[in-house]
C-alpha cells in the first residue's frame, strides 16, 4: 500500500533519515521502532509531507506521493496521529472530533464516523461536551485516534500513541488498535519506543538507529532476534 524507497531528509545540515525503504502493506500494523533521535517522527512527517525529503521515493498505492502537499496527503486517506496528541484542550470532545473530520465530503459520512468513534471509546460519549484538556491522558489519547478515524483513514499513522501513559492505560490503546486493524480492516503505521507491545500487534517490524534501517523482518521474528531482545525488549 504505502512503499517508501531510498528516502533522505535533512533538517540543515543534520541528516535525519539516510536512504531508508520500508513498505507497509495493507491490512496490515507495521511497527516503526527505535530509541529517541532515531528519526521515527522524521519518516511520519516525512510521509505526511509536513517534511520535504532530500532524494528517495514515497509511492501510495503505486503512484508517487512524494510531492504532493500536505492536504492532498489527507485527502487520499493517509492520516497522521500526532505525538503529543495535539488536541484543542479549550473545545469540548465532540467539537475535537468534528474537527477531525473537516475534510470529509459530507456530512452524513461525518456523523456516521463520529458515531462508530462513540461505539469503539464509549468514554467518549459519555463525556462529549467535555472540554478536552480536562481529560485524562488516556482519554486524550483516544480522543486523538478518534479524531484522526474521523478522517475516514486507509492508512492510520500514529507516533507513539502509548507515551506518558500508565501501562494499563496503554495496553487499552494496544488492545484497541489491533481491534481497528482486525475488525475495520484499518491498515496501520506504528510508532513506538515500547517495542515489546508494539511487536506483539504488528506482523511487520523496522528498527530505525540514527536515521538508517538497521533491522527488518516479521514481527515474530524480530521479538525473538537476541540483538532486539537484549537492545529493545530488555531481556
Ligand atoms: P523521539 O522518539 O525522541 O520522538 P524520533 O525517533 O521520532 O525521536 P526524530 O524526531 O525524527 O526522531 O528526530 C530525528 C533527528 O532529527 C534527531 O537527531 C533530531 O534532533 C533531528 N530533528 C528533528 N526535528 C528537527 C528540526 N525541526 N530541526 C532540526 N533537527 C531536527
């Protein structure tokens, strides 16, 4: 679905990803993982196109997207959960949902959206009229995936959707997002420094070291790989 090849940005003169290719295919999680500074945001944005690469190739179901703007990226259903959530804590949950949907065609697809978003975080319901900087971070995090499925997503990519969460709270987040992938067929791009949760939903796995592929294969492979267990899942 989404195939990255020989892709290279650089902020100045600091080279934050360096000729990287990495596929994700449909119906699939794909997990990108790697420790702080490895450039795992740089690729989302990258993908995004809230960062412009150098040289490489990113093609979305078989036609370059490389140079497309930011809006056409969403348009075509490749849609990014930010880092830190970045939501409007001075609107009420619902008003953060809609806006998620801003670029939905009609109305009817938005209300139908916003309805399976209450049915999959039923907190959300509850607590719509909510403002959402008075949410937990749990909350908040499910506040920003529902608002990104507000966008009728192919591809959902989501950076480090577990960050700052207590671990309960985060395996929900886990637990809901292999929901997504199995019951809504939702193809995913996953972020994540917690390697062990993030290899256990995911049927393919990159490990990013200072912006180069260091290692790729199956998710079960990689949990089992020594270097990764001793490196990543601290065993
Ligand atoms: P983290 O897990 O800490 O978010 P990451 O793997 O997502 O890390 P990136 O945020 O992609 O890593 O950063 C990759 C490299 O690019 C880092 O060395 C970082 O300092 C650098 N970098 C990121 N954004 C910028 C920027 N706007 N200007 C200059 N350098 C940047």
């Amino acid at each position: 679905m989404l195939k990255i090849e020989n892709l290279s940005v650089y902020y100045g003169y600091v080279c934050a990803l360096k000729e990287i290719s990495l596929e994700v295919r449909e119906g699939e999680i794909t997990c990108l993982l790697g420790a702080n500074g490895a450039g795992k945001s740089t690729t989302l944005q990258t993908i995004s196109s809230l960062v412009k690469a150098r040289s490489g190739s990113i093609e979305f179901r078989g036609v370059e997207i490389g140079g497309h703007d930011s809006a056409k990226i969403v348009d075509l259903g490749i849609i990014q959960c930010p880092e830190g959530r970045q939501l409007f804590p001075s609107l009420s949950v619902q008003d953060n949902l809609m806006i998620g949907a801003y670029k939905v065609k009609n109305r009817s697809e938005a209300l139908e959206n916003r309805s399976t978003v209450y049915e999959l975080f039923p907190i959300l319901s509850e607590r719509r009229r909510q403002l959402a900087g008075t949410l937990s971070g749990g909350e908040q995090q499910m506040l920003a995936i529902g608002r990104a499925l507000m966008a009728s997503p192919s591809l959902l990519m989501l950076d480090e959707p577990s960050l700052g969460l207590a671990p309960k709270i985060a395996e929900q987040i886990f637990d809901l997002l292999e929901k997504l992938n199995k019951e809504k067929n939702l193809t995913i791009l996953l972020v994540e420094q917690n390697a062990n949760a993030a290899l256990k939903i995911s049927t393919e796995a990159y490990i990013l070291e200072t912006g180069s592929i260091a290692l790729h294969g199956s998710s079960e492979s990689l949990a089992k790989n020594d270097l990764v267990r001793e490196k990543y899942l601290g065993a």
